[in-house]
C-alpha cells in the first residue's frame, strides 16, 4: 500500500477549488503525489503523466521478468528430467528454413 503524507491529501472540495495550485505542486515536484479524499477515504490519485508512464513501465517490466523466469524455469525442470530435446546448429538451421519457406508461400 502507498504511503501518503499529510501534504499530500486534499479533499476534493479543495481540489476542484485550488486545482492550478494544487497541480502546480506536482508539475515544480514539490509533491510527488496528491491523494484525493471524498468522504475523508482515498478515491483518487493525481500523478504527473510521465509519473505514471514510469509506474507503468515498471510494471511491464516486472511482468516481463516473471514470464521469463517461469519459462526458464521450465526449461530447466525439462532438462533435470530428461525430456529436453537438443539439436545441432545444422538441424536448427534446417527447421528454421523449413519455416521461413512456409511462411513466403
């Protein structure tokens, strides 16, 4: 859960009567964030966008991560058990250009 300092809560009422001034405090990163509060509960979150572009990316590439290590995990389990299939470079080469040819037809 995120933190949120006093600062950075603003009741919505206070929001939509000082919203130049209260954005302004994110755009000169004065504050980092600001919590909107209705009925004195968080409902909102205001974030710079590249912010928010920011959180998002990380995220990607969290997800990113987790997919890899699970596939390579996989991988590896397949190897410790004995049913990993290896090929040569010559037979690699040979599948790949079966494909290639497949997909220009």
């Amino acid at each position: 859960m995120v933190a949120y300092n006093a600062n950075e809560l603003f009741s919505a009422t206070e929001v939509a009567k000082n919203f130049a001034t209260i954005t302004s405090k994110l755009h000169k990163k004065e504050l980092e964030k600001i919590g909107i509060l209705k009925n004195n509960k968080l409902d909102f979150i205001l974030l710079k966008s590249e912010d928010f572009e920011k959180i998002i990316e990380q995220e990607v590439q969290k997800a990113l991560f987790e997919e890899d290590r699970k596939f390579v995990a996989a991988q590896v389990e397949k190897i410790k058990s004995g049913t990993a299939k290896f090929y040569s470079l010559e037979e690699t080469d040979t599948k790949l250009d079966a494909v290639i040819k497949a997909h220009e037809d």
